[in-house]
C-alpha cells in the first residue's frame, strides 16, 4: 500500500510518517509511505492508494489538491483529511467534500491505526493485480466499467479507454473479481454494479451511457441485494 502525506507543516508531516511506519512495522504490514510540503510536488507523482491531506495549507489547500488530484487521475481518490479546526471537520463530515475521512491533530495514535486498519484492508478490495505480459498491473475496480469476453482474452472497458488482458472471462469472475461488485449479465459481459444507472427487460444501462444485453434472470435480486448491502 502505497500512502502519502501532504501537510505545509514539517513537525506534522514526520510525526504522522513515524507513526504510519510504526504501525507497519508492528502488523507486519506492505507499506510504503511519502512525504510532501506542497499540493504541487504531489501533483507530479503517480496516483497512491491512500492521501493525508493538511485541509488548510497556504499555497493550495486539501479540498483543491483533492480536487485536482480527483482531475489527474480521472477517478476517485481515497483521502483522508488532517485538520486542528473543529468546523472543518464538521465540513468534511456534513459535506463529505472528497473525503473519506479525517483526523484531527494532532493525531492521536490510536484512531490513526484505525483509519489505517480500515484503508489497508479496503485498498485490496478494492484493486486487482492482473499478469499483462511478464510483469503485474495494478487495476482498480472501481474504475472498470464493464469486461467483455473475446475468445481467450478478456477486455476491461474503462471510461476512456480498453485494456485487453490474457484471462478468459470465466477465470477472471470465477477466480478473481470480487463477487459482491461484479456479475455476468451475458455470456459475453461482466459488469461492474457500480456503474449501474438503469436496466429493463432487455439490457442494462451504465455511467457512460453503454447498453449491455441482459441475460442474465436473476440481475434484479442481485442488483437490489447489491444496493441494500452497499447503502444505496
């Protein structure tokens, strides 16, 4: 798992890392953690799995490096937001502005570990690592649209592009994609239920407007179970 941080304030930043770096050590736990004092110097990494964000930095503050890292990246990113102002927390909890959580400083060892607990597990829900010729690409579910089978290859559709995969489409729902997200409509698709906007007898509506046939007779139940369990 690959974090970083972001805080205009150096005490901070090296506190949070050595406790990150503790927490590891002591689970045993893969990750690997980065340090930066401006929006802009993040801006130029490749996407990480998890951000702390400062909420108030000078130059350019959490919700706008969220924002922008929210741009770069096309999709979703999992931040958690650092903040000493009881208001801000209260906007972040209300609003839920690109969030996914925050902490409030100084950070108390204990509710980071469970933030950390909650990312770590999540992070691996939440991607794939798929075999794309001798070396592993990490892919994100959330940000598949729909698989499509074509013969021995499988086909992830994104929403601005196609990436083609050496699986067969039965390996991958049977021995890779999680379940709870993913299910096959068609003999030629999987999609992903997050990207669900409407379905009738006939097929099956996602976020980019793509209409899949449905085959399958049972979507209904498991379309509704998926947004009973997902608080939809």
């Amino acid at each position: 798992m690959q974090i970083a941080i972001c805080d205009d304030e150096v005490r901070e930043i090296n506190k949070l890392y050595s406790l990150i770096e503790d927490y590891a050590l002591k689970k045993d736990y893969h990750i690997r953690c980065s340090r930066f004092s401006t929006g802009r110097e993040l801006l130029k990494q490749d996407r990480f799995d998890l951000y702390f964000l400062d909420y108030m930095m000078d130059e350019m503050n959490g919700v706008e490096l969220a924002q922008a890292l929210k741009e770069k990246f096309q999709s979703g990113v999992t931040i958690c937001y650092l903040t000493n102002y009881e208001s801000a927390a209260l906007e972040v909890i209300n609003r839920r502005i690109y969030a996914d959580g925050f902490l409030k400083k100084p950070v108390a060892p204990a509710m980071l570990y469970e933030k950390l607990e909650q990312f770590y597990r999540a992070s691996f829900a939440d991607r794939l690592e798929l075999k794309k010729g001798k070396a592993f690409r990490t892919v994100y579910t959330k940000e598949i649209l729909y698989i499509e089978a074509d013969r021995k290859r499988s086909l992830l559709h994104f929403a601005d592009h196609t990436e083609a995969y050496n699986y067969l489409l039965s390996d991958l729902e049977n021995n890779v994609l999680p379940g709870e997200v993913f299910f096959r409509i068609h003999r030629s698709f999987v999609v992903n239920m997050q990207h669900v906007v409407s379905y009738d007898g006939k097929g099956v509506t996602l976020t980019d407007g793509t209409v899949l046939p449905l085959k399958a007779r049972n979507f209904r139940d498991v379309y509704r179970n998926y947004l009973f369990r997902s608080g939809n």
